[in-house]
C-alpha cells in the first residue's frame, strides 16, 4: 500500500522523536543539536544506501537493508577507533513502497542503532521516482588527536584482521547466479574493537573491509606510503564462502577471492608496531595476523609458497 | 560523455581534498574529523536534491542546481542562529551525465561554499539508476544553548521576515506551465542575518522559508503553543512574482499565494519579542514586520480588512 509523502513524513519524524533524548536537544528544529564532550574531535561519516545499486529489495528482507544501511556508517567509526553518537537518516520511498516494508526496515535499523546506543537524531525524507535512497549519516566522537587514521603504518608493522571475511560476497554470488532466492547477511560494525586498539594505542592504522580486504589493504599502503605482503594460507575466510571451494581467476580459489575482493564484511583492518601484543580476541571478536607492512609501494599475497602482485579488485556495487 | 564511477569518484576525492584544509584534519580516511571550539554547540542538518522531485536538469543550469543544493543545508544553519563550518556531499551520478555537467554542478556548490566559508569536507559517491541524486550534510556550530530554536514564540511577538517572497515559486509556476523554458533562481541562504539575530539576542524563535510561509509559519506556532495573525499587505513579494497579477484559489491574487505557499525561498522568518527594536536592514538585508503572535492555536491573514484562517499548503515538490 503506497503512502502519502506527508503521512511518511509524519511517520518518520515520530520514529525520530521517540529515540532522541540522550544527545540530540533539539528534533522539531531545523538542525539537530549535538553536545560533544569537552577535549573530544567530531567524526562524520556519510554512506548511501541505492536500492539497485547497494541492495535488492527482492534479495534481502527490510530488516537487513535497514540494518545494513546503518552498519556501513557505524563501521567507518570503528575504523576511527570512534563512538558513534547519532545517526541521520534521508530516506526518499516510491511510490510501490508499502507502510510494513518501511516499518520492517526501520525496525532493524533501529535495532542496531539500540545495541550500539547510537540515537536516530534527524535527517530528510522524500518521494522517489524510482526505488529506495537512503543516506545515512553518522557523526561519532573521539578524545582530541587520538582517532585511527590510515597513514601510520610503518615497514615491519603486522597486519591484522577482525572476524572472518567473504560472507557477503558468497551470498552476492549465489543471489546473482539465481542459486538462491533470497539470503540475509547481518555484519556487526567493530565498534568495541576499534576503540579497545585505539585506548590501548595497540594499532597505528586502521580501515573498515567495506571494498574489500585487497582494495582497502591498497588504500592504507597509499596513505602510508609503504607496502605489504600477506599470507593466503592465514586469510580468516567465512565458512559460508568455503562452500564453494577452488577455480578463481585470481587466485585459483574462489572462497580466497570472496574473502580478498567482496567487500561489505566491515570488518577491522588493523596494523600494529610489532612492540605491541595483539591479543587473539578483542571484544569477544576472533583476530587474526595475516601479514606484513615492507617498504615500496606494492601489495603481494603468498600463495603455496609463491608470491605475486595482489590487484586491488574493489567492490563493485552489483545491479539490478 | 558518461563517466566511470571510479574515475568520478577520484575526481571527487579531489575536489574534496583541495578545500579540506580549515577544519577537516582528515581526508583520506574513512570519517571526517572536525574540531570544533569548546563550548560550541554542533548543529547537523540533512537534506535531499533528487532529480525530478527538487529539480530537473533541463529546467536549471548545473551551477543553479548545486548552488541549491548547497544551499538547503546552509539554510537549516542559517535559521538556528549558526554559523556553518562543514558540508559533506553524497552524490549518486547516473549513466548519462556528463564530465561537463557534474565540473559546473561543483562550480555553483563550492562558489557559495567558497563565500559562506564553507569547506566540502567528505561525502560519498556510488552510480545512480535513475537519476542526479544528491544528499548535502552540513554541520555547523553555535555557543552551547544558545542556538535559535521554533519553540520560543509567545503572545504580542512580532513576527518578521527577511528579504522577498515569491521567486522560486513565481520560477516553477511558469517552467510548469511551459511558458519558459529554463530559470535559474540562486537564493542566498542567510547565515550573517540569522548569527546577526543570535548574538544580539533579537529574535526568540526562527524558521528557513523552505516549505512555504504557510507551512513554516505553522511549524512555529505548533511548536511554540500558539496562533498568529498575519497582514497580506504586508508580506514583501517578489517582483517576479507580482507580474502575474490575480485570479489565485486562495487569496484571488497569484503572487500573494506564491509568496504565501511557494517554498524555497530560503529567507529567514523571526519572532521577535515587543521589547526589541528589529533594524530596517541586518546584513544588507530587508527585513520586514508581517505580523503578530497571538493566544490559540490558528494561523489567521488579514487581507482587505477581512480576517481568515491561512492554511498550511506546504511546498510539493515538483515532479517531472
């Protein structure tokens, strides 16, 4: 059942207003207020979410695509080693969009914003003439000068990775080649690790794995200025893209390539001096080292003892 | 000529970059980090430029719709009594816009940056299906608890508005109607008003003019708890929207209607206790008195020596 603009909006703002006492000291105004702790840098952070582009609605449930939608910012204040504060939602529907699709994708973004006590302070709606457009914002804190950054890493710093990597990419594989109908996949954003690294000054750099582990891993060897060589054999890769065993392009093994170029897993990358103890679990979440920063520019993998160039095959956004 | 997404994207990134040095400590990384001074207040507004619902590419020039787009933000910042510092740009670009189209949307977004003192601080890009989608973040600052809010009208305030009504609107009704083809119409949001009213503690409430007089001037009084009653002479109307004489649903007069129920025109409306001498003129600026605060609930014109209840006809978007 389509509804009115102004209904949503209505509808909206309510949904907005219930959840917004902690930070946000103003919601029927302009602008939200925001009240940063003294000595704290504001971190913001901004992540479309384009029906078609970043998600199906016929792949996954309302509930995924909202909670999702919510991840893909809270995951680059993880990356900072930040806490996430308050979240802005612009949310443009169609006109096929019905009441219970926007109730169900509310319910799971909102649901992550609870478990991460991030308020939903404000944000825009809009009628959209084709498909659903969520923006979504994320302004997070941090105490002055201490926020991650991705140009520390240094020759012998080691390479780190939170969690397991690829099920998001195996499910895209399986949705596209028509093997399943419908699959949803729920990545945690690593708030408490990233700020677990960054009080214990444990890394010197970190990333979110939002491209992928081989475009990401490029991004901070460019802003460092370094290289880095990482081990196939120690990729922690998700049982879900295990399934489908070997015969990729690039390395001969497809679950090894959804794990080095899917992207969305929004796991933590991190690099740390070799000085520091990287403990095995941070935050109940699994670490695991898979390499090495070196001098130079490029990024090698050492595969069954042999090491080649690994190409930075960025995500890209799957379409309808 | 289309544009690969990767190539756009590193275009922009550049873009970004060159303007992020005043308080964005941070670009290449996956938030922004802004610094703002203690005891400052955060204000964070978002808002939606979406192709065929808030404008069309072959009715505005490209600099008009980024200057526009910029300028829906600053505005929200404007009415709040602060002063902008950052603006984030999420752009999703479809298959048919060209290299040419988006450098001249850039040239319109950062030339008002460039004049309100307004650095491009980060944002996000993806590819559009359908479509020139853009979300505009800005965050600015005000001294703790002193911001500008709609809640703070009261019985016998005055109510003011800045500049003229009427322009926007007057620009739509005949690109609708198809007498002209293409308008440009740059309104210029107004931040030095809006500090100006702030700091010398004039005005008690304020709102942008971005739904419509109509609409916004109902938002303050729902929000404060009471009536107004406004003067239809008085209301200060465009010269563009004065050519089109009578014959509205409304009042009988099309350019007092568009001047009452257009919408972004993105002047500012204040409330103003009695005790307070409102200047001609704030920041070069026209300011015009238009009417009272009263006890109740109902917005009433005067129009004639007849009093009548002005309903809210909030702006509708256009749609192609």
């Amino acid at each position: 059942m389509p509804l009115p603009e102004r209904q949503l909006i209505a509808q909206l703002r309510r949904k907005l207003r219930s959840r917004s006492r902690a930070v946000a000291l103003s919601l029927g105004d302009d602008c939200a207020i925001l009240r940063l702790p003294h000595d704290d840098d504001a971190l913001v952070t901004t992540d479309f979410s384009l029906e078609g582009v970043h998600f199906r609605r016929d792949w996954q449930s309302p509930e995924c695509i909202g909670h999702r939608c919510l991840a893909r910012g809270l995951s680059d204040i993880a990356a900072m080693g930040g806490r996430p504060i308050a979240a802005f939602l612009s949310l443009a529907l169609p006109s096929d969009c019905s009441q219970k699709w926007v109730d169900r994708f509310f319910a799971g973004l909102l649901k992550l914003a609870r478990r991460q006590r991030v308020v939903l302070a404000g944000g825009d709606t809009a009628q959209s003439l084709s498909g659903v457009l969520a923006d979504i914002v994320v302004v997070g804190r941090v105490e002055r000068g201490t926020a991650l950054l991705r140009s520390g890493a240094k020759k012998g710093d080691q390479i780190h990775v939170t969690g397991k990597l690829g099920e998001s990419a195996a499910a895209l594989r399986l949705l596209s080649a028509g093997k399943i109908k419908r699959r949803d996949v729920f990545p945690e954003p690593r708030i408490a690790v990233g700020e677990w690294l960054r009080k214990n000054r444990i890394a010197s750099t970190a990333i979110d794995v939002s491209d992928g582990l081989s475009t990401d891993l490029t991004n901070i060897c460019q802003e460092s200025g370094v290289g880095a060589v990482i081990e196939a054999e120690a990729i922690p890769v998700h049982p879900s893209a295990k399934r489908d065993g070997p015969r990729a392009p690039s390395t001969g093994h497809v679950a090894l390539d959804l794990a080095l170029h899917g992207g969305e897993d929004y796991e933590l990358l991190f690099i740390a001096p070799p000085s520091r103890r990287v403990p095995r679990r941070i935050a109940g979440v699994k670490i695991t080292r898979i390499g090495e920063i070196v001098r130079g520019k490029s990024v090698k993998i050492v595969q069954e003892g042999k090491e080649s160039v690994l190409r930075s095959r960025g995500w890209q956004h799957f379409r309808s």
